[in-house]
C-alpha cells in the first residue's frame, strides 16, 4: 500500500515527516533547532489586514504552538487517515480510492485534527518564561481583530507583533461597557488580563503598529 501509485499523496507525506525527523535530529547536534529556525524565516503579517489566512492560522493555534509540531500533526494525520480510507475501501470494494478524492477528504479530516490536538497541545507545552515575558511585552502594542466581534467579557482572537517581530494571536476585549472591536479594527492593548487574554481599547493613533 505505501507505493501503490494510488496512495502517492500520502507516502509523500510520510517521507516528509521522515525528513523532517532527520534534519531536526542533524540540527540539534549541531546546536541548533529546526523549529526556531522556521519560526525567525515566518515573515510578520502584523502590518496586514486581517483575512481568510490569518483566521485559518488561529483557527489552527498557530502562536499558541510551534509551527514545526504542527506541520508534524498536519503530516501524520492526512497520511494516517489517507492510508486508512484506503484499507478500509480495499477491504470492502477491493480497488483504491483515487488520490484527488482520497487526498481531499484526508484534508478535510485533517484540519480539525490539527484544530483540536494543537489546542490540547498548547494547555500541556509548559509556558517558560521566555513566552510569559514575551505576553507581559505585548502591553502597549497595537493588535489587529482577525475573527468575530469582542464584546467586555466575550473576547475576539487577534494578531499582534511582539519584540522580536514575531506574530502572536492573542484573545482581546473591550475595557469599556459599550464599546465593541469588528473584525479588522486596530486595538491598543491596556493590560493583560490572564494567559493571552488581553483588554484593550480603540488605537487613538491609527497610523501607530
């Protein structure tokens, strides 16, 4: 099954978490990590409106864990289900699912996947004291509401730059009764309330990021 010509996409997906095991392993001999080095080459979209993009990377806890253990998540999920569908219609019809529909609903199965694991994953990843300052730091700065309508006391996910240019998503509330952020809308962050809970209000100076 793992070189029939039909199950392609998913033995690709399996040599790519292969690779990335082995490079990782290479570069942590020599003092490095694949991980940091992914996430210092992410380019910083805190300048950008918000859209489909960044809401699907917050969808996908991206901030709230490392983007390597997602990828990893993401590859053996879609090669793990791809590679069951498979079995499973092999054993019942007797032929090979092809690989645009197989590999289309292992997408689909996929990213809810990715969704959950990555968020049980980013409650069990120990917040070390390089992320807490890095929290602590964000007071000040101005974020971008990428998803829903905050309301005081129902917070929106937003993205906000940190020190070292570094994308965060954060969960930001209005500190005022009344007042409400769209999606969109640029938000001063006043205080952080708890873990990347922030309150905030109405960037005064717009042209400030």
């Amino acid at each position: 099954m793992l070189f029939a010509a039909e199950t392609w996409p998913f033995t690709v997906a399996t040599f790519l978490l292969l690779l990335i095991a082995i490079v990782e392993g290479i570069a942590m001999l020599l003092g490095s990590s694949l991980s940091q080095s992914l996430q210092q080459m992410l380019p910083d979209h805190g300048d950008l409106d918000a859209g489909p993009f960044d809401k699907a990377l917050g969808w996908l806890s991206f901030g709230r864990v490392p983007l390597l253990v997602l990828m990893v998540l993401f590859l053996a999920s879609f090669a793990l289900s791809g590679f069951a569908l498979n079995l499973i219609v092999r054993h019942l019809f007797g032929f090979w699912v092809p690989p645009l529909l197989a590999g289309s609903a292992a997408f689909l199965i996929t990213l809810p996947v990715v969704r959950f694991a990555g968020r049980g994953l980013a409650r069990l990843i120990p917040q070390d004291q390089t992320y807490a300052v890095s929290f602590d730091s964000l007071v000040g700065r101005v974020a971008t509401i990428v998803g829903g309508t905050a309301r005081p006391g129902y917070p929106a996910q937003a993205k906000v730059a940190n020190e070292h240019g570094q994308t965060l998503y954060v969960m930001v509330e209005p500190e005022a009764e009344g007042m409400t952020f769209q999606s969109g809308e640029r938000v001063l962050l006043n205080k952080r309330i708890a873990g990347n809970r922030f309150a905030g209000a109405l960037n005064p100076w717009p042209d400030l990021l």
